[in-house]
C-alpha cells in the first residue's frame, strides 16, 4: 500500500490520516476507489461517498476524476473531522466537500441533486457481538445504516444514468441482493475478492443501476490480493498491484 507513520498513509498523490477514525484506512475501501465508475465519463461528474471514514475513498474518486466534485457523507464527529482534514491538505480540495450527516437525512433534504456516482464501504455487520466504543459500533455495526436505507437514499439521489457501487461480505448476499430488488435497482458488475487463490471470496465489489429494460447482464470478474508466500509480508500479486497502480508508492 501507501507508507504509514503514526496512522499517516501516504499514496502518490495525497495523503490521509485516519487516527481520528474508529475503522482505519483497509483493502475494502481502496480497491472501492479504485475500481467503481461511472457509465460516462463527463467533465462535471456528482459524486457522493456515502460514510466517507478518513476520506480515502472520496480522494481516490477526485484524483481519478479531475472535474468531479466528490460530497462526502459522514455521521460520526470525529471522522467527518478527519475527513475534512485530509481533503484541506490534499491538491484535490477545490473538488472535495464533507457534510456531516446520517445519509438518510441528507438524501431526504438535499434538493436537485442528481449524482452519476454513488459509493460506500458501509457498516455491514448484522447481529453480531459488539464493542464497548460507540464510534467502531457506528463504524461497523448496521443499526444506523442498514442495507435497506442505503438503497433507499440512493435511490432519491441518482441519476437515470448513474451508477451506485458497493462492497460486501459474501455471507450477506442475499441481504444486498434483496435490498436491491426492494428499490428497482439492477445488478451490473461484480468482481469477487478473493484472499488468496487458496481461499473462497469473503467479500465482492458490486455496481447497480435504477432498473431499465435494456440494461445488459451483469458482468462477473475476481482479483486475488496476496501470492499467499510465505516470506513475513504481505505479497500482492501483479493483477491487484496493477487496479491500485496510480495510488500505491510500490505499485
């Protein structure tokens, strides 16, 4: 990845500290700002980053499109003080802005807003045990953002052509998938991520439209992160080192 010191990454471009933030700067994220686009690339893009964190996502989006303006939504105080933080220090902040916010507010007030992006690592653990620290809960836990809203909000803010991306765990499928349905969304591209070629995907990248009869079939693909070496480090292999090349310092 980028170099990091005292919770400061830095990647070719810009860099982002995420010692304020309960969930820290991980693959899930990168590989969302990397990989997730819009059906046409325009000189004025809307781009939304639904639960920005330290902001890398919404960075990765602004470096890769240079006309867009990229809102982060971002309910939890510090984080959304992170982010502000990292897009003032960043050569992209003329693009950037942070609203701090529950996304189920924001897109039930905002008006005329017609995003050609939508994206979010979301909390997405359901029912499971949890932490004594209220920020990491938000962070993780679905109870203030759960799939079902997601949708929702989405659903008010895109545009008939634009394009909502997502990453999952492989165990909540159906949950996403249902979601989807509920809210007339259609599945478009996925691309599985598998830990090594050894192990089965525990999470996926996903793209959904507003359903329309002449949407082709989804397109299905897989990266594999790690050589699964044994050498006491992480090992990338060539094909995700290559998604990540204009952001990673090694890359």
């Amino acid at each position: 990845m980028g170099t990091s010191r005292n919770r400061i990454m830095t990647f070719k471009r810009f860099a982002v500290i995420d010692e304020k933030c309960a969930m820290k700067i991980g693959t899930d994220g990168v590989m969302l700002g990397a990989w997730s686009r819009p059906s046409t690339i325009t000189p004025h893009l809307k781009i939304v980053d639904i639960g920005s964190g330290s902001g890398v996502v919404a960075l990765m989006l602004a470096q890769r499109f240079s006309g867009a303006s990229v809102t982060a939504i971002e309910l939890e105080p510090f984080a959304a003080v992170q982010t502000r933080e990292n897009f003032v220090t960043s050569p992209f902040q003329h693009q950037l802005s942070c609203i701090e916010l529950s996304f189920q507010q924001w897109s039930d007030e905002v008006q005329n807003f017609e995003a050609d992006l939508v994206v979010s690592n979301p909390p997405f653990f359901h029912n499971k045990p949890k932490s004594p620290f209220y920020a990491r809960n938000l962070a993780r836990h679905d109870d203030a953002l759960p799939i079902s809203d997601l949708f929702h909000g989405v659903a008010k803010i895109l545009s008939k052509e634009g394009v909502f991306g997502i990453v999952w765990p492989v165990e909540r499928e159906a949950d996403l998938l249902s979601a989807a349905k509920e809210y007339h969304f259609k599945l478009i591209r996925r691309c599985d991520i598998l830990p090594t070629k050894k192990h089965a995907a525990v999470r996926f990248l996903s793209e959904f439209k507003i359903v329309r009869e002449d949407l082709a079939p989804a397109t299905c693909s897989t990266i594999v992160l790690e050589t699964g070496e044994e050498t006491g480090r992480r090992n990338f292999t060539s094909e995700y080192k290559m998604l990540m090349k204009d952001f990673f310092l090694d890359a």
